[in-house]
C-alpha cells in the first residue's frame, strides 16, 4: 500500500486551505488592519511588550517583503501588501498542517481514516478565530507541531533542531515538540535520539533566552495572578473551551481502546494546559490547536478503531 498524498486530497486540502485563510481576512485581517499594523511595527522596531517583542518570524518576514514590494508597487498598495503577506503565510501554514498531519496519520492508519482525521482538524480551525486581532503565531505554530507529528511518527529526531529553532522564532511552546517525540518513543527511545532530543532542547533554551538578551522588552504581558483570576472567575463562553477540548474528554472515556503511544501522547496535554491555565485567558481557544494534532492518533484509535501495522505498508 502506498502512503503518498493522492492529487485528490490534495486538491481538497487546497481548497480548504484557501477557505481558511479567506475566513481569516474577512473576519481578523480587514477589520483591524490599523491594530494589526501598529503591534506590527513595534515589533519589528522592538518596542513590543513580551510576549510579542520576541515573536520575530513573521513580522520579520512580512516587513521583509514589504520593502521589497513597496518599491515596485508604491506605499498606496501598502495595506493591502501587509495583510496580503501575513495572509500567503497563513495559507501556506494552513495546507502545510494538512498534508503533515495526513502523512503523519498515514504512518498508522488506511488513506480514508488520515483523510477523515484532517478533516476533523480542519472543522475546528475557523472556530479558533475569535477573540484576538492579532496572533498570526497561531496558526504557523499549528503547522510547526505537524511537522512535528510527522517527524515523530517517521522517527526523525534529527529533523526537530531546525523545526525547534526556527519555530521558536514564532513561539515559545516548541519546547513541546521534543517533549511529544520523547513520550512517543518512550520505551524504546535510542541513544542517538536522547542526543538529539537534548542538543535540540539545549538549542531552545538558547535562542529563547537569546532573543531576550539582545531585544529585551520595557513591558510585559505575562501576569499569572491575573490569568488565574480571570480563568477561575470568568464564566465567558465556557461552551467554547468544552467544544474545543471535546476530544480530549472523548479520549478520557475511552483510554482502553488507545494504543500505548497515542495514550502517551494525550498525556502531553495536560502540561500545555496547566502551562496556559497561569499564562493566558482560557477562553482565547486558539491556544487548543496544537494539542488537537497531537490527539489525532488517538482520536483515530476510538473513532476508526483500525491501525495497520507500519510493516505491511
């Protein structure tokens, strides 16, 4: 049985890619440009508060871009560049994530339960754009953590210390992506690979203190006591964490029909959320998206209850 991606999927994942990225423009990108450029230019004249002051990757990028093409197309096309290149990075992220997590599932599963699996991801992406303005780490972070998947699942330690430094310049949760490879492989994780899996953490707490050493921030964001106040207090569209964190309760209910290493990495979910319960409002479920690709191949254990041996492949 071949694992390729079918110019069929593709072709679906395209289009979906593309309804994404348009929903994203209608209902964040053209309503608040002006906010979106001001958080814009403070970071990349490293005048943001942190969190933001080192989220470099896309504002780094876009302003990057937009230099190049003010000059042919002149400053009177310059929103429309500004929200154009975040949106290209968003659609490029948004089919990256589909065609990872579908390569990824298919390491276990048939074609049609890695298509259904993506299709389960994709129903939940727009429901994740409420509630910010700005946050275009979001959904490339998203896409950082399939690839992630689908280098954990072909057992290519190696492959995380770029995936790692790079999407660190994004946001600081990559250091979860060795976390999810080490709880994968657990029993039977080489050596090489605990070497691996430490020069790349090793290589997260340097760029992630790095950043703060050379662009250290006059603000920050960060006040746990306030988070904890307001997640334990808030009653604010508490229906959209129990929907966003719904197959995280259906895997609860079914560990038994689980295999070891997709239980191993549900487990990876209760760090992520004690980690945003102190450092961010619950209700921003945009935060849950990376968890949701982590629990895909548990979810595809309860729901399809077939896994085809790797081997027979």
């Amino acid at each position: 049985m071949k694992r390729h991606l079918p110019v069929q999927l593709f072709t679906i994942f395209f289009v979906l890619s593309i309804i994404g990225t348009i929903m994203h423009f209608d209902m964040i990108d053209r309503p608040f440009f002006e906010q979106q450029h001001m958080l814009h230019q403070k970071i990349v004249e490293h005048s943001a508060p942190a969190p933001y002051q080192y989220r470099v990757l896309q504002p780094f990028l876009v302003d990057a871009i937009l230099h190049l093409l003010s000059a042919k197309y002149g400053t009177n096309k310059y929103s429309l560049l500004f929200m154009g290149s975040y949106a290209l990075i968003r659609f490029y992220a948004i089919l990256i994530t589909f065609i990872a997590v579908f390569l990824a599932l298919r390491m276990k599963y048939a074609q049609g339960t890695a298509g259904f699996g993506v299709t389960l991801l994709a129903v939940f992406i727009p429901f994740t754009y409420r509630y910010y303005y700005y946050q275009p780490t979001s959904i490339l972070e998203m896409a950082f953590f399939a690839l992630g998947l689908l280098m954990t699942l072909k057992r290519k330690a190696a492959l995380l210390l770029p995936l790692v430094a790079i999407g660190t310049l994004n946001r600081e949760t990559m250091c979860f992506i060795p976390l999810i490879y080490f709880m994968y492989w657990l029993p039977n994780l080489k050596r090489m690979e605990y070497v691996w899996l430490g020069v790349t953490s090793i290589t997260f707490i340097l760029i992630f203190m790095g950043l703060r050493i050379v662009w250290p921030a006059a603000g920050s964001l960060l006040d746990i006591f306030h988070y904890v106040s307001v997640n334990l207090t808030s009653s604010r569209d508490n229906l959209d964490l129990l929907l966003i964190l719904s197959p995280l309760f259906i895997l609860f209910f079914n560990v038994k029909q689980m295999s070891a290493s997709s239980l191993r990495l549900a487990l990876c979910s209760f760090p992520w959320l004690i980690l945003h319960f102190f450092t961010s409002q619950w209700y921003e479920i945009r935060y849950y998206m990376p968890m949701l690709i982590w629990l895909l191949p548990g979810l595809m254990n309860v729901l399809v209850l077939e896994e085809i041996p790797i081997e027979i492949l």
